[in-house]
C-alpha cells in the first residue's frame, strides 16, 4: 500500500500527484490519500476516467475537522 499526504500540496496540483501514485501501482494495490476535506470530487473524477480504478473497494474515513483518509484501490 502507497500512502500519499496530499495537505501539504497546493489544491492545483493535488488530483495531478493523486493521479501519478495511482498509475504507479500495480494491479490489486492500494493508494491511501490523507486530505484536509472529503474527496467524493475525486472520487467521482477517478470513477469516470480511470477504468482500473475500484469503486466498490473505495472507502474514506474521517479522522478528524481536516483529516480525512481514503483508499483508492487499483484493479487486479
């Protein structure tokens, strides 16, 4: 599993490095997000565009007012 901080990136670039980490996995893997808010945006993003993205295995978590976790599953 690849976990990526993206709080410290600024919003304009934080689905382009979201984006990269996914594609660097290798199918049936995970990429796990920390972010200040709730990613449905980019859940709905990654749901249209990337054919290889999980769905049914995506799951975020609220941790705390600005941390939310999400796992961003890759197809095996």
């Amino acid at each position: 599993m690849t976990t990526l901080d993206v709080r410290e990136i600024p919003p304009v670039n934080r689905h382009d490095r979201i984006h990269e980490a996914f594609h660097a996995l290798d199918p049936g893997e995970s990429l796990t997000i920390v972010n200040d808010h709730d990613p449905q945006p980019l859940y709905y993003e990654m749901a249209a565009e990337i054919p290889e993205f999980d769905e049914d295995g995506y799951e975020v978590e609220q941790e705390g007012p600005e941390r939310f976790v999400a796992n961003l599953p890759k197809e095996a």
